[in-house]
C-alpha cells in the first residue's frame, strides 16, 4: 500500500491497516532501518492496564460490578 511522507518527515500509517489492527493516535512504534531503503516499523506494546482506569470509570452505574458468591464457575 502506497503512502507518503509529509514536509515534516511523517509517515501516513493508511486508514485500512489503522483499523484492521486497532492503532489509535499516540500509540507508539519503533523504526528499524533494515537496509538501505527498506525499513521495519514495529508497535511497542502498551504499559500493563493502560486505560483500565478510564474503562471502570465509564461503569454506568455505581455497584455494576457486583460479587458473585460462589466456589466454582460450574455454578454459574
């Protein structure tokens, strides 16, 4: 897929490869120069729960999480 790189060095990551594997703007990634002209870009992995805090905050509702007593999940 084509792209280009803008006056400010930027690399256009397209739109279809964006949504297909869930890249939001912020994300990070590495670029490593393989050989002259061929590049590698590689996602960094996000820190542990990233965003965790946001998502229980979005909880509708306070107590929508509510304990389940039970031993095992075949009582379920």
């Amino acid at each position: 897929m084509k792209t280009v790189i803008s006056s400010k060095g930027q690399i256009v990551m397209p739109a279809e490869f964006r949504r297909m594997d869930r890249i939001e703007p912020g994300q990070e990634f590495d670029v490593e120069r393989i050989d002259q002209g061929e590049y590698r870009l590689v996602r960094r992995e996000a820190p542990p729960n990233l965003g965790v805090t946001d998502w229980l905050l979005m909880c509708p509702q306070k107590g929508f999480f509510v304990p389940i007593e039970s031993e095992m999940t075949d009582t379920l």
